[in-house]
C-alpha cells in the first residue's frame, strides 16, 4: 500500500528537516550516552535511569522514523495557493465568518503543519475537509466533535 502525500509548506518542511537533524546528531547521541551512564551503575533489573534512557531512546527513534516517512512523501505547497478564484484549496488563507462570533483566518495545510492555536488547520480536519472547494461567499457546514458549525467564506488568498 502506497504511503499518503503529506502536504507541507516549505516552512514546514524546514522544521521537519532541522528536527530530524537535532534528533538524529545531538539528540540520539545523549540517549546513547544516558544509556552508557546508566549501564555503569551496575545492576539493569533496577535501574531507573537506564529504563527512563531506553524509553526515551525509543521516543526519539519513533520520532526519527516519523519524520523521515513524512520528508518522503511530501508534496509541497504555497504559502497562499489561490486559485486565482476564490476557490480554497490546501495553502490557502481563509478568513470566515461564524455567526455570533465574528471572522476568523485559517491556513489549510497539510497534518503534519496542523497547529491550531497558530491559524494552521489540517486539510483532514472536519472544518479543513469543508472549506475545501467551496469559494468567497460560499456557506459551508462542518460536523465538529463539538457540534455542527456552520461558515460564511469571507476571504480566500
């Protein structure tokens, strides 16, 4: 089964590729010596340090495999991917409006971008999934696990 594309902005992809940098030459590296350290102290069976170290080798290792499935399969996008008609796709801005609480703007990128509290919305999230497509002046209604939400699109770059 072929791997998913993971959209990433270049921004984005940059991150990705210093974290696996900082995991992979500096971060792995302590791990290892933790566990060394860990190991002189003598007896494994009950040794905290030296389980806390092969857990944490464990986290930055997962980290590494992750990052490196997502750097293969990336599909880059523009910061702002307007169409040219107002039509939302991944990369673009979008500002809307919620009835009662005003404008908000959202960037629709990729999963692995997705950061809420920065404006970053994921493509595969419920609102992601229901802006896509729809243009400038368009109402779109997203199921939320909090209810359904329903959006007047306002701007689209």
């Amino acid at each position: 089964m072929p791997d998913k594309p993971v959209y990433l902005t270049p921004e984005g992809k940059q991150k990705l590729e210093e974290e696996l940098e900082y995991l992979t030459k500096v971060r792995r590296r302590e791990v290892a010596e933790a566990i060394k350290s860990a190991k002189e102290e003598g007896d494994l069976s009950e040794n905290s340090a030296y389980d806390e170290a092969k857990l944490a080798q464990g986290f930055v290792e997962g980290r590494i495999q992750t990052i490196q499935a997502q750097l293969r399969n990336a599909v880059l996008i523009k910061e702002t991917n307007g169409t040219g008609n107002g039509e939302v796709s991944i990369g673009s801005t979008v500002t809307v409006e919620e009835e009662g609480f005003g404008e908000e703007t959202y960037q629709i990128v990729g999963s692995a971008e997705a950061d809420p509290l920065e404006g970053k919305i994921s493509n595969e999230s419920p609102i992601g999934v229901a802006l896509l497509g729809a243009k400038e002046g368009d109402e779109v209604t997203a199921e939320t696990p909090g209810g359904e939400i329903t959006f007047k699109i306002v701007k689209v770059e």
